[in-house]
C-alpha cells in the first residue's frame, strides 16, 4: 500500500522524456518525407541513366522556366480536389484569359489594363464553372470537360483561330518582373511558382477560408453543421483556380512573346495520362479512380513532385547528350524510365 501511495505521489514528478526535434518532425511529415525520398530516387535513376545531361545545370534551368506553366495551376487545383470536386476547363481558362488580354490590348493599347481584363477573363470562367456545379448540381467532371470545349469553341471564334504577338510587353515592367531572369539565370516565373504554394498553404493551413475547404472536403453535412457556407466554398475554390490559370496563360505567352489559341491544349496529358492511344475515357477513369482513394489528402508536394517529373520524362528523357546519343526508348513509355506517375504517392502512403 505504501509503495502504491509513494508511486502515485511520484508520478506528477516523473520525467517526461522529449523526442528529439529531427524524431518529432519525422513523425509529423512522414508522407512528404516518403514522397520526397521516392523523388530523390527517381532523380538518381535519370542521373545514371543520363549523366551527362543530369548533371549540369542547364536542364535545371529549363525546369524551372517551363515547369511553372502547369506547376502553377496545379497548386490552387488541390484546393478543388480537397473540396471533393474537380475541374479539367483549366487550359481551356488559360486561353479565355488571354483571348480578354488580345481584345482589350487591340482596344486600348495598354498592357495593364489587358492584363487586369485576363485576370477577370480567368476569374470570370473559374466562376462560371463554380456556378455551374454548386448551384445547378451538375457533377463537376461533367460540367468542366463541357465548359473546356465551350471555352475553347469561344476562343477560337472570338480570335478567328489567329494569335498575337506580345513583343510591345517587353517594354513594361510586367515582362521584366513576371519572366525576367533574376541574376541573368532564374527565370522569375520559378519564383512566382514558390510565391503561390506558398500562399495556398498559408490559406490551406494558417486561415479559416483553409479550414472549411478541409471542412467542406472531409464531411459537407458536418461542415454546414458548423456554419461553413459549403457553396461558397467550392465557388470560391473555382474562381481562384480560374484566376491562377489565366495568369499561368499570360506568363507562358510572355516567355515566347506570343498568344497562341490553342495555348494549354495539352496540358491534361500532363495528369499522368498515356502519351499513346490517351483519351477523355481515360482521363474520366482516372480521375474518378483516384478521387475516391485519395479523396481529401491534398498534397501539395506530391503535385509538385508530380510536376517536375512530367517536366523531366517531356524534356530530359530522349534528349541529345553531348556524345550525340538519344535514348527513344525511354521516352515512348508512358512513364519516366518506366516509373507511372503515381508511383510516388503510392510507395509513400505505405
């Protein structure tokens, strides 16, 4: 009895052991860590396969002036893949952006004022397809694969299939700060890349427009039984998604100084699709796939991870090395050296 009562009068001063900070931070981030090391060695493997093209900095360069284009759009997209929805209009949205940037510009002459009518042209679209879903109830990957062709249609008829030259832009302060060269060697648009994931995850993670988008994702009744506007949610959701992919239209148009209409066109074959044979069919499949296995995950570092190897499998595979030697093999298969595209998420989950 005696040592019952002097082992309960020291359990308020027992020691508590601390993990150490490098423990507590693994256990906390295990998946990111596990997809970020899934990444390192699928860089290895490009490395050893590729030495020479690996290794130096130049195709890093590339990355980081082309990768920004769909990396961009991906980022606000998880915030409509949380919500349980999903929107495939987004390139379509890049060239309805940039459709509104060519008329006012032929109207005004005026960079900025095109610019801010792209900006409008994308939130405007975004919207539309946010109304279309939450207030008529269509499913959203019924009703954004209909706007994707509906936009596109209205692009091509509104410029007569012609595109525009956007030489007189360089002249403004928007070429030199949205796809300058900072130090002559990083292409601004990368740091616009950082600049948005870093905005989405303070609004995903340090705001309450974060927590109802979690909220609406993970139970809608519960979330309308704590007072989150579910419809306004996902709207919003929508609308940003369709601000962010005109802005990713404007800023590939100004690295090549031209708007083509059919600007961001193959794009969906970016999600992970097969190079060969691909269709809607299977873009439907494997959206509705994975949406019910890893609904409500939102991951933004398997998007960006996913990005960069869609950049290096279109880009570093197949490339010409210095001894003039290709490897085609590698780049007729629908992954990277023969990795799927979901092949990081996968391993990290387990």
């Amino acid at each position: 009895m005696s040592s019952g009562l002097a082992s309960g009068t020291d359990l308020p001063n027992a020691r508590i052991v601390k993990r150490p900070p490098l423990v507590r931070f693994m256990r906390k981030y295990p998946l990111q860590i596990g997809i970020f090391l899934v990444a390192v060695v699928i860089w290895l493997i490009f490395v050893i396969g590729a030495p020479r093209t690996f290794l130096a900095g130049d195709i890093y360069v590339s990355f980081m002036a082309t990768t920004p284009f769909f990396a961009i759009m991906a980022i606000p997209l998880t915030m409509v893949v949380i919500t349980g929805e999903i929107d495939l209009s987004f390139p379509s949205i890049m060239a309805i952006g940039m459709t509104a940037f060519e008329l006012v510009f032929l109207s005004t002459h005026s960079t900025w004022y095109a610019f801010i009518a792209c900006l409008l042209g994308g939130l405007i679209a975004g919207a539309l397809n946010g109304v279309i879903v939450v207030r008529l109830g269509v499913p959203s990957l019924v009703a954004t694969i209909g706007t994707q062709f509906f936009y596109r249609g209205a692009v091509m008829v509104l410029t007569g299939a012609k595109g525009i030259g956007m030489t007189e832009t360089q002249g403004t302060v928007l070429y030199p700060l949205l796809v300058g060269r900072i130090g002559g060697v990083i292409p601004a648009q990368f740091v616009w890349t950082i600049g948005i994931g870093l905005l989405v995850w303070f609004f995903l993670n340090r705001h309450r427009f974060g927590a109802h988008v979690y909220l609406v994702g993970d139970n809608l009744e519960s979330a309308r039984l704590m007072g989150v506007s579910v419809g306004r949610t996902k709207l919003l959701t929508f609308a940003v998604l369709g601000t962010v992919a005109a802005f990713a239209g404007f800023l590939q148009s100004e690295e090549i100084l031209f708007f083509w209409p059919t600007i961001g066109s193959g794009l969906l074959l970016n999600l992970g699709v097969r190079r060969h044979g691909h269709d809607l069919r299977n873009v439907c499949r494997r959206l509705h796939h994975g949406r019910h296995q890893r609904r409500d995950r939102g991951d933004r570092l398997d998007q960006l991870l996913e990005r960069c190897r869609g950049g290096i499998h279109h880009r570093g595979v197949g490339r010409p090395s210095d001894a003039g030697e290709q490897a085609p093999h590698l780049n007729e298969q629908p992954g990277a050296c023969g990795i799927p595209p979901q092949a990081p998420g996968a391993i990290a989950s387990r």
